[in-house]
C-alpha cells in the first residue's frame, strides 16, 4: 500500500483535484472513506497519537509551536486536535494490510502542517518553522507529498470570493498567500518524494 498526501495553499483547488483523482484510479480510497468504512473515531486516532514513539516529545513541540501562533485560543486549540489526528491516522493506515496495491490519498495530512500555521497576522516563523521541522523529523512520513499551486493572484481572488476564517481583509489574505508560499517550498526539502501541479483554472 502507498500513502500520498495532498497539500497547497488554501484557494489552490486540492478538493477538485483530489475528487479527480480519485474518479481516474482504480485502485485509490481516500483516507476517509476509509475511516468512515471501519468507523474510526478521532479519540482511536488520539490514543494512536499517544502509543507512537516520541509522543510526549511530540506533544510539548505541539504545544510550543500552539504558544508561538498568532490565532485565536479556538483556533489553536483546533491545531492541537488535528495535528494529534493527523499522526494518529498516518499511524493507524501505515499498518493497514491491503490485499490489492491500493493507494490512500491524505487530504491535508502531515505535510499540511506547514499550512495550518499560516494567519494573516505578524507572527515568528522562523521559530515556528524550526519546530515544524523538528517535529517532521520525529513522525512517520506517507510516501509521496503531491502538492497542489496555482498563480498567487488566482489564488487571491479565490479566497477572496470564499472567505476564510481566520482573514478578515485583503492585506490579510494577501500576507497569509505570501506566508503559504513560502512554506509550500519547504516541504519539498523535508519530505522523500514530492510532485507539484499547478491549478490554473479560475
């Protein structure tokens, strides 16, 4: 079994490409169809978390890199949850055994960590990053990072249409664009195997 991840900027389209590529393989399952099939509830993925090695380590990294970013108390407690959910679910498919060579997409998985750190604000990202860092250096990785981009100003005017939560005007979305960039080009330096694709479409 193989385990890819998709990862991008907010507003890049990785939902369409994921939905695409899930229609064109024949052998590729989402993450969550599968934890939908086998009912898997986040506190499994919470006790997954907990049972991998380095956890405690794992957990005050989370915590540093919570006290470092420049969000509300929901949303960092929203970054807490999901990033113990993102390791206990990479944890919990790395030991499923399929008889066929399935392939599992990861909507949004480990390497979208890097994402999940970017506001719209002033925050240390240098700090953040270095935490980041060591705390990919300590997790399982999946096999492959696709990453999905597109052209800052489509980007722009995408999240501009939708919305996001956490930015509330233009100079935020354009600074949180400009921070996603800059992340997305990290990944390809601590992850085996990266492809890009580039979204074009408006």
């Amino acid at each position: 079994m193989k385990i890819i991840e998709i990862t991008g900027v907010a507003g890049v389209g990785k939902s369409y490409i994921l939905n695409k590529l899930l229609e064109k393989k024949k052998y590729t399952i989402s993450d969550m169809e599968i934890i939908n099939k086998y009912h898997i509830l986040d506190i499994y993925l919470v006790y997954l978390f907990f049972r991998t090695k380095n956890s405690l380590k794992l957990f005050r990294i989370i915590l540093n890199i919570t006290k470092e970013l420049n969000m509300s108390l929901l949303d960092k407690i929203n970054f807490i949850r999901n990033t113990i959910k993102k390791v206990g679910k990479q944890s919990y498919l790395s030991n499923i055994n399929f008889v066929d060579n399935r392939v599992v997409l990861v909507d949004e998985g480990i390497s979208h960590i890097y994402q999940n750190i970017v506001t719209g604000k002033t925050q240390n990202n240098l700090k953040i990053l270095i935490l980041i860092n060591e705390f990919i250096s300590l997790v399982k990785l999946p096999d492959e990072v696709i990453v999905i981009d597109a052209p800052t100003p489509i980007i722009i005017n995408r999240l501009k249409e939708r919305g996001h939560k956490r930015l509330s005007s233009y100079k935020d979305i354009e600074l949180f664009v400009e921070n996603s960039k800059r992340n997305i080009s990290i990944i390809g330096k601590k992850f085996p195997k990266i492809k890009t694709f580039i979204n074009k479409e408006q």
